[in-house]
C-alpha cells in the first residue's frame, strides 16, 4: 500500500526476479474463491517451532495504517499465525498520523510490541535511539533467513550492517488503473508513452468523461506519481541522488517533472477538480473509478489497488473486465523501469511471542496466505507463483522481474522530521509556486540532523 518502508534505491532487477517469480520448495496452495490462500503444511527455511506451548495462549500487538481490505487481508496471515503456534497477534490500526502516533507512544514508553516502520528514516532513528530491536536480539539467527531471500531483500531494514526489521510484501508503483470498456468505448488503448496518455486523456474527455479520479488528501499518492515521472524523465542515476544526501531539489529537473505531473492532475482531467481531489482520501479516489457507480475513467497507484477494488470499494467487480492496469508510461523508447513499495516490519518489544511472530513472517506460510489473497508480491522465495489468485498479480510480479530497472519509491528514504515532500505537492497541483531551494534547505538540516 502506501505510503510505507522503502528501502534503499539499489538496482535490485535480479533480487526482484527470483523474489517474484521463484518457484520454491513450498507447495503451493490454491487460492480460495475468495481470492485467499489457506498455510501451507510445511514451513520452510527459517519457520519456527519455538512458539509452542511456552507462548501458546499468549497475545501481542502488531500496528500499521492498513484499514479495509488491507487490513482484512493481513488479518488472514494473523489468524494463521494463531492457528499455527496458539499465540494471538492483536492488530491495532491507526489511519491518521500514523508515524507521529507511533513515535509518541514510543517515547511514552508504551510502544506496540510490532510494527510496521513508517519509512527508513524512522527505522534508522529508532535505531540509533534505541527503541527497535535487533532481529539477532530476538534470539533469531539472521544467517539462517539469507535463504529466504533474494541477495538485497534482507538489507532492506538494515542500519549500520544490523537488521533490525524484515521486509514482508512489496507491490509495484508502475501500474495505471483503468477501465477497459471506457477505453474501448472513446477508441483508446491502453498508452505507452506519456504523450499517449495525453491523447488517451482527450479522448476521454471527447466522450464527455472525466478521465481521472484522484484521492489526493493522502498526499503520498502524489509522491508517488513524482516519482514515477521522475525515474523515467530524469533517469535512474538522478533519481537515486535525489533521494540521498547528495539530492539537490533546486535542480531544473525536479520542476520539470512536477510541470509534467500538473500538465496531467488539473481541474480540466480529474474528477470533481483538484479542491474535491485535496479533500478526498486514496480509497475514496479509487471508488471514483471503480465503484459500482463510477465517475471517472483511470487511477494511478500500486499493484495493491486490485485488491481494494474487489474487496472494499466494488466486490462485484472483475479485474480483467472492471478494471485492468497497463505499465505507467515512460517518456522513451523504454518503458521497463519500475518503482515499488516494500513494507517492513520491526519489534519493539522482546515479550514472548514476538520472536515467533517476527520469524514467522518470513516464511512461506506467511507468503502464501498474503499472497493468496491477490493483495501483495511476497519477498519470500519459497512462495510459489502459482499462488496469485489471479492475471493482474501475475503480470505485476512479472513486470518487477522484467524491468530494465527497479528503484523504491525515494520519499521515505528521506530523513525523518524533514520537509514533507507531499504537502508540497499538493501546492503544486493547486497552481502554487513551491520553493524548492527553501526545500532543499530543510532537507539538507534534516539529513544532517538525522
């Protein structure tokens, strides 16, 4: 989902092509009519056992943002967690300021005994500070989980060469949303190149549609909409710098890729106009297009975006027929880079049932039962592909295994207390001048500071 852990912006291709599309040991298990998978028998690499009767009937609390379908999606892998060891992982959703929650309840002393990291910044904050754990602390021997992962993956929630949190489910940032019989209807394909999209949009709009739906009150969805223009128009070795220390947001290439987003995202393509899209949530933006009373035609966000269709806003829907994603649209020749959200996961307690919880999760029983329900791309190599319940969740773990190059969606490897590059966005999409030397001032202090 959004906006979440990214870790480090490494060309990753080969790391992503095994993660994606192995074929491990673990059996796979059929999907369930409803789109989720029931734990597989075995428990691979890396499973634990130590739960058992010294933790069973226990209970710990795990923490995120993910509500609706989200949520109830990885409530399936906490219930086969419970079924597994008799150890029950309480989820406690927060929705609003989620990172600034977290921290508080931190520093209260009070923390939840998992969470979700609320991006990298964080993680390396708590790290230095003292509030997360090592895995290795734990009792776990991260040396047995390196089979569990493609060469990279485990670095992902690394400071200074320790881990301290594991990467659990990735999605693709590079799929468009759209419906099809709209398309088909104004003579439109699915484009390739962003002047396609262009021409796509006018044709919309010819048939009297409004071409976009938006959710913009969560500004991480414009974020990623920079950076996806971004890594195709600027190239992959200046999006890399601009997410790093060494990053200069004064530079002409940061405008022009917002000039580009806003050429796009105005009043004339999105639904209701920007004020409406500024008031409306990314949920709500998807339920402009894909309700059962649809008002636009096309969404842009991740590959978690079907799962959400089906299971939240529209459950009578089908992919493939309501909706359908093409790659986000490059600016060249080739189209095959990739941005992708990973989430991760770290402790911060050592109470019983947290080490069994955290290992756990980094096995297939944990890969299979998320990536049965169609919602996510698991980073466990013994999940089996043949697990993804259906052809969209194949092709987007195809597309991350296809890429020329696959970098991490850049803003949360920001430093944390930095400017929020979002908030700043969403000037821009009301036809405000953003100061970017002022940006780039205060997210220097914060590198600095960090």
């Amino acid at each position: 989902m959004a906006k979440f852990p990214r870790i480090l912006a490494l060309p990753l291709s080969v790391a992503f092509i095994a993660a994606a599309c192995s074929g491990g040991a673990t059996p796979a298990v059929p999907a369930a009519s409803g789109g989720s998978a029931a734990p597989p028998a075995s428990t691979g690499a890396g499973s634990s056992e130590a739960g058992g009767s010294a933790t069973a009937g226990g209970e710990i609390t795990v923490t995120s943002l993910w509500g609706g379908a989200e949520q109830e999606n990885f409530q399936k892998v906490l219930d086969a967690f419970k079924a597994k060891t008799g150890i029950t992982a309480k989820y406690e959703s927060n929705r609003d300021n989620y990172a600034t929650v977290l921290q508080t309840k931190i520093t209260a002393g009070n923390p939840p005994d998992v969470a979700i990291i609320p991006g990298i910044g964080f993680l390396r904050r708590f790290a230095k500070d003292g509030s997360i754990k090592k895995v290795a602390d734990l009792g776990i021997d991260v040396n047995s989980l390196k089979s569990n992962y493609a060469p990279g993956i485990l670095e992902t929630g690394s400071v200074n060469g320790d881990v301290y949190a594991i990467m659990v489910k990735f999605n693709s940032k590079s799929t468009f949303w759209y419906r099809p019989d709209k398309l088909s209807a104004a003579g439109a394909e699915p484009p390739k190149t962003w002047d396609e999209l262009k021409s796509v949009i006018s044709k919309l709009k010819d048939k009297g549609d409004k071409p976009l739906a938006l959710g913009a009150k969560d500004s991480w969805t414009l974020t990623d909409w920079f950076e996806s223009v971004y890594l195709r128009q600027a190239g992959p070795d200046a999006y890399d710098k601009l997410f790093s220390k060494d990053g200069d947001w004064s530079d002409p290439t940061v405008a022009t890729a917002v000039k580009t987003m806003t050429d796009v995202i105005n009043d004339d393509n999105v639904d209701g106009g920007i004020k409406a899209a500024l008031g409306r949530g990314f949920v709500d933006g998807i339920g402009q297009a894909f309700s059962a009373q649809p008002k636009a035609d096309m969404y842009y966000e991740g590959g978690f975006v079907g799962g959400i269709i089906t299971g939240q806003v529209n459950k009578s829907a089908k992919l493939g027929t309501d909706a359908d994603w093409f790659d986000f649209p490059g600016f060249s020749g080739d189209n095959k880079a990739v941005t992708i959200g990973g989430d991760v996961i770290g402790a911060f307690t050592d109470k019983p049932g947290v080490k069994e919880f955290i290992q756990y999760m980094t096995t297939a029983d944990s890969g299979t039962v998320w990536a049965g329900t169609g919602a996510i791309i698991s980073p466990v190599l013994s999940v089996d592909q043949s697990v993804y319940p259906n052809d969209q969740t194949k092709r987007e773990a195809a597309q991350v295994a296809g890429a020329s190059v696959v970098k991490y969606v850049g803003s949360d490897l920001l430093p944390g207390g930095g400017p929020d590059l979002g908030a700043e966005l969403q000037k821009a999409i009301q036809g405000q001048t953003v100061d970017w030397a002022s940006f780039q001032s205060q997210i220097q202090t914060a590198w600095t500071n960090e």
